[in-house]
C-alpha cells in the first residue's frame, strides 16, 4: 500500500519564532550601521545640505536615535506577527496590536535613523496582507516620518527638500509592492496545498 505524497510543510510557530528572530537582529545590525554613518556623515558634513556644528545638538541627537531605534525594533515583533486565521478567513485581516506597531516603526523609520530597516521590514509585513485598509495608514505614516526627518532635522537650509520627500515615497511603493506580491504567493500557496 502506497502512501499518499506529503503536502508542502506547514509553518510552524517555531520556525515562525525563528524567522522573527532572524529579521529583527538583520534590522538592528543594518540599522546600526546605517546610523554610525549617517551622524558620521553628519558630524563631518560629507553629505550636502546636512552639518552638525552644536556637539551638544549632536549627542542630543544621537541619544534620540538610539531612544527612538530601540523602541522601533522592539516593536517589529509584534508589527509582523501573522495569525494562521489570515489565510484562511477572507475578512480577517490580522491582529489589530500588529497594525498599531506597526504604524509606530514607520512613523520612526526616517526620523531614527537606527529604524530604517525595520520600518522597511513593516512596510513589506503590513502590504502583504493585502489590505487597503492597513497598507493605506502605513504609506501615510512613511510619508509624515520624512516629512518630520525634514523637518526636526539638522540641514543647512530650511523647509523641506521635496527630492528627500519623493525618493521615501518611491521607496515605500517599492516596499509596498514587494510585500503585496509576497502575499498573493504565500494565499497561492496555501489554496494548492489541499491539493497535492
């Protein structure tokens, strides 16, 4: 007697737990990195438009990245958490905690910069739920966090450089659409495998 071929394995929560580890600690090492040459840069002013003269402003600045980027990163465990209801149920989006911390990394993600990667993490974790109603708040959150970075920053000329603001916004659309496709393969995924 032949056994029927296994369907594809199902994701376990420990993989799940495993996975979320893994996306957190790449956040915080890009994040990290990403930070150390942003201030360097701005201490040194090697970008233009962005000088750091005040060191008092400076380590002001430092400590709320740090402040703001932590509290980012402890949050995208619980902005990517996926409840197996998402695929199953049509209507079911997600849990409600996942889209308010989620909201709160994005709104960070430009203004901290230790919080750039996992405000990109969220976004692509938010889109993939294909939900207007959740990817919508996300797209407006990524656009005021530059706008804020913009803002409260340190520049050298004042207002808002709508060349920074445009770029954020073309990155959030790829991010979007990355994430919008990974979910419409991980439902295809899901409806074949009663299947085989």
């Amino acid at each position: 007697m032949t056994m029927p071929p296994p369907g594809p394995p199902v994701s376990s929560p420990l993989r799940s737990k495993h996975r979320t580890t893994a996306l957190v600690l790449i956040s915080a090492v890009l994040g990290l990195v990403y930070s150390f040459f942003y201030h360097a840069a701005a201490i040194n002013a090697w970008l233009p438009g962005v000088k750091m003269s005040d060191p008092e402003l400076f380590w002001v600045t430092l400590v709320s990245d740090a402040v703001l980027g932590l509290l980012a990163l402890c949050l995208v465990p619980a902005a990517i958490r996926h409840d197996s209801e998402e695929l199953e149920e049509d209507t079911y989006i997600g849990p409600p905690s996942a889209l308010v911390a989620g909201l709160v990394v994005i709104t960070v993600w430009q203004v901290s910069p230790l919080a750039i990667a996992a405000g990109a993490v969220v976004i692509i974790s938010i889109s993939s739920r294909i939900s207007a109603s959740w990817t919508i708040p996300a797209v407006c959150a990524s656009i005021f966090s530059v706008l804020i970075a913009e803002l409260a920053f340190f520049h050298t000329q004042p207002g808002i450089d709508w060349a920074v603001v445009g770029l954020v916004a073309a990155a959030t659309v790829v991010l979007v659409l990355f994430g919008t496709v990974r979910g419409y393969h991980l439902r295809s995924l899901l409806r074949e495998q009663p299947r085989r």
